[in-house]
C-alpha cells in the first residue's frame, strides 16, 4: 500500500447541525450550540456546519439558526456551512452572511421523497437555480447525495446510479460533490469500489465523503477514502448524532478520531487535536452526559513522553 | 491495494475475562458468564478467552472461575482458553479441563514490573517451564506481549525490542504469539512497521494481534493488519472493558464490529454475525445498561433485502 504523506485534509465539522438535529434530550440551547461552534473553530476545524436554514415547524431544533449566527457576529462568515433545502433556505442564508451553503439530495426516489417530498430528479432541477443563484452572490454550494451506499426504502443502491448523480451535480457546478453513507452500512471495500467510480467523473479535489459509524467501521471508511485519494470529508465532534433508523445508534463518524487517524497516516489536517478534544468534552459536559460516542475525547491525545 | 480474499481469521472472544475483569459495576454473577461463554460459542466464536486461573485474593472478579469452567460441563474444554499468571495457574487450569492457555509478558520492565512484580527477563525465564508442561499435558500455551505500542510507564516502546522479544518467546515454542496494544495507542502506521519486524522473525500462522478501541482506531487497526498478513486476533463482544490508564474509556475492540469488517474484506470469520450481536444485547441486559461500546449490536446487521 502506498501512503500519501502530507496531503491536505478539509474536515467540515457537522456537529452544530447535523449531530445536534437529532439530539433526544431536545432543543440545545442557542448558547451551546454558539460555544461549540466557536470552540470549532478555535480548535482549527477547517470548516463548520453551523445551522440549517429550514422551516421552524419542519425543523424546530434548528429553530434558533439566526439567533446562532447573529451571535456569531456579523457577516460574511467564512468557514460556516449551512444546510439549506431550497431556494427560500438559500435567500436566508445569504441574508445572514452565510458563504457556503449545502444541500443534500437523496440518491433514491424513495428516500428523496421521505425527504422532501419530491423525486430526484425534480430536486435536481432546482438544483441548477440554487448553484447559479448562490454563485452570482459570490457564496460556494456543495451538494451532498445521501444514502449512496444503501437506502433504508429501497435497499442496496447502484453504485453505477450514483457516480451518474455525481457527474450530473458536477457538470451543474457544484463546488464539492459528496456522497453520504446516511444509514451507516459503508464497508471498505464497497467505499473503494463506489470511489473508483466516482472519481472517474468528479475530481478529487471537489469530491466529498460523509460516513457515520452506525456499525463500527466509520474511521476504517475515512481511511479507506483518503488512501482512496479523498481529501475532503465531514464529520462531528465527539461522534454526535443518531441514526433516525437505528435508534440508541451511534451516527456521525467522529471527527477527532478521524483527524487522529488521518495525522497519522500523513494527512495535513490543521487542527489542534487537544483542543478539539477539550470541545468534545465541554459538549458532553453543556449537554449533560458523561460522554460522547467518540473514543479519543474521552481518552485524550496520548503523550509518550508523558506517558 | 491487494484484497487477500477467503482467508480464515481465527477470533478469540475475550469479553468474559479481559472484558469483564475491569467492569466497574463489580463482580459479575457466575450464571451471566456462562451465559455469555455458551452465547459466543454457539455463535462460532473460534475461541473464547474464559476465565482467569488467578488468586482469588489477586483479581476478586475471577474468583468464580472454577465454578464457571464446572458450569460448562466436564473437560475437555475445546475452544476455551484460560489467562495463567504463572505455574500454579496452569496447574489449576489443567486440573478443570483447560486445553489452551495465555500467559501474558510485559514489553517493558516497568509494566511487567507492576503487574506481575518482576522484570521481563525473569518472567521470560518462567515462561520455558510453562510451555514445556503446558505441552507435555497437551495443553496450548499463547503468549501475548502487552503494551508494545506504548507504556503507560516508560512511553513509546522501540519496535525493533518488540520484535525481539517476540522472536524469543516463538523460539521457546509458544503456540501463539500476540501483541498487544494494551493502552489502545497504536495507528495504522504503527501497526504496519511493528508487524513488518515481527513478521521477519514470527510466523503468519503463530502471529496474533490484540487491539484496544481506547482513541477510536480500533476496527481500522485490525483492517491493517490483516491486509499484512495477519489471521489472528482478540477483541471483546460489544466491545466491553475498559482501560485502566484511562478512566471512562473504551478497551478491546468490539469483536463484532471488527468481524463485519473482516468479513467485508473477504475473511472468513465463521460466525453467525447476527447471533454474535444477540449475544452483545443480552450482556448489556443482564448487566443492566443500555448498551455496550461497540456499534454493530445496536444498529444491527443490515440486510439490504430487507431495509
């Protein structure tokens, strides 16, 4: 196995939205969520999902979204992500300063529909208007596909399907491409075999991998996709974030534990590993659990010469 | 990357003692270890590391040991392996039936000296006694060299002494001969350069590892080592213990997790998956918590025919 060394890693840290969406204990307050942010950030996270700009009664967790950015002082805000579902999300967005924006798109009518209430292919025609119209306000759109690897509707996803959305969201002019393992049923070789594919028509350095560690191999994926030639790739702090079809399951792959990973395979991720431990650790503590899902935050970085 | 396909891994279960000796809720009851041992037999688990032959006075956890060997019925015990401190424990071990044994040496001075109150040498010295009467009642003797990628003591732990040490104790005829990542400090990297050094003075099939999931590369360090060759490892169902050198944090790597992603790979691990994940359920039942660090026996197996 070769092993690229020094290769720059873009880790977007997700947990401000996407791990705290599903969060049992119920809404977080505004106060949380901006020091966790803001610890992100601090701590060297190359970029951070902040918010969702949706609806308040379809989303009422992320009700609080511009309550979190005005705190984060005014616009532009670089760095900060926000998940946006349509046009109107985008208009918000923009409103609050917001550079980047997200939007997902599910890779099968069924899940798609679950979603938002539409087929993929009508999500992809909006599509083409949100990229020009972000574009035009000089603010970056990626655009993730989830449920590549498995679908909780339809089962097994063709890989073939998948790189086909991914060229067509390429060719529409998205900044980064991503797939998303949303269920958490990735393996490694399942995630070299849909990137060799992928990778034929997006690439590298636009090309996006979201992996949840539903069943244990979440870091392994990571791994398996940098050495795949994959730089850029979300994750949350502490591994926060459920899986809405796997209850008491755990969700997003743990972006410490990755970095960990990475760092030691070469990777150039530009973060402070302690400090971003000391966020995880804040997060349990502002949230009011002993621990989060991730491992590394609660064993710290490891000294060996203050073993 | 060569994908080595249809290679056998032989996994042993260790959650009823490396697992279950640290379990901070106290002694665990006779029944639910036996419980547990018949569940990972049943679902296929090669072999399972059973029970402790230590002073009652030493680890007061394992003072049921002979009841639990009693339990499970009149030896031979195939597939059962027993942890021995020393001569006295393979005497006690051979007396209940026991057919394999692991004696486990210190990489360093100091670890060895903490655990088992002498130098590595003297215990090296012991060891020849052991294998030869362990062998002359037919009984197998693994040995497993702790903390060769960190010490809690003295730090980092020089690869080419490891090597060393493990060249030694395979020409003293140990059966099996194991590195341990004890604290749970090893990177992918690391793993391939120790295993290239041991592999030059230690045979593939008498090689085997055991990985700690304490900073959440656990799964990807079994991954890397059997793409190097490796087909022997420990881990524990649902992933159960803890590390003594780091309070909270997870210890051996959940054996399921890590066989779904050997099996992934193309290893033939030879168990009933789905009945493994039972049995990690049924553990965290009887000790009365949610839910065990691993990840698989929470979300489940996914079957894509099925979503």
């Amino acid at each position: 196995m070769s092993i690229p060394g020094g290769r720059r890693v873009i880790w977007t840290d997700v947990a401000p939205r996407d791990g705290l969406q599903s969060w049992p204990g119920g809404p977080v307050p505004t106060g949380v969520k901006v020091r966790l942010i803001e610890g992100l950030l601090a701590a060297g996270a190359p970029r951070v999902e902040a918010v969702a700009m949706v609806s308040p009664r379809a989303v009422p967790l992320m009700a609080d979204a511009p309550l979190v950015l005005e705190a984060l002082g005014p616009g532009p805000l670089p760095r900060l992500r926000a998940l946006i579902p349509n046009p109107r999300g985008l208009e918000r967005a923009l409103e609050r300063g917001i550079t980047e924006v997200l939007v997902t798109v599910g890779a099968t009518d069924a899940f798609n529909r679950r979603n938002v209430n539409r087929d993929v292919e009508r999500s992809l025609a909006e599509l083409g208007g949100i990229v020009t119209g972000a574009h035009a306000a000089g603010c970056r759109v990626d655009v993730a596909l989830s449920v590549v690897f498995g679908c909780p509707y339809e089962g097994r996803v063709d890989p073939g399907r998948v790189a086909a959305l991914c060229a067509r969201i390429a060719e529409m002019g998205a900044d980064e491409v991503g797939v998303a393992d949303t269920i958490g049923v990735a393996t490694p070789a399942q995630v070299r075999d849909l990137l060799a594919r992928v990778m034929a028509v997006v690439p590298a350095d636009r090309l996006s991998c979201h992996f949840h560690d539903t069943r244990g191999l979440g870091v392994a994926n990571v791994l398996t996709a940098f050495h795949a030639g994959v730089g850029r790739f979300d994750g949350s702090a502490g591994g926060i974030g459920g899986c809405p079809f796997a209850p008491r399951s755990t969700g997003n792959v743990c972006s410490e534990d990755s970095l960990l990973a990475l760092a030691a395979e070469g990777a150039e991720v530009g973060v402070d590993l302690a400090a971003y431990c000391e966020v995880s650790r804040r997060l349990a503590a502002d949230l009011g659990v002993d621990a989060l899902p991730g491992r590394l935050h609660r064993a710290g970085i490891w000294d060996p010469a203050q073993p």
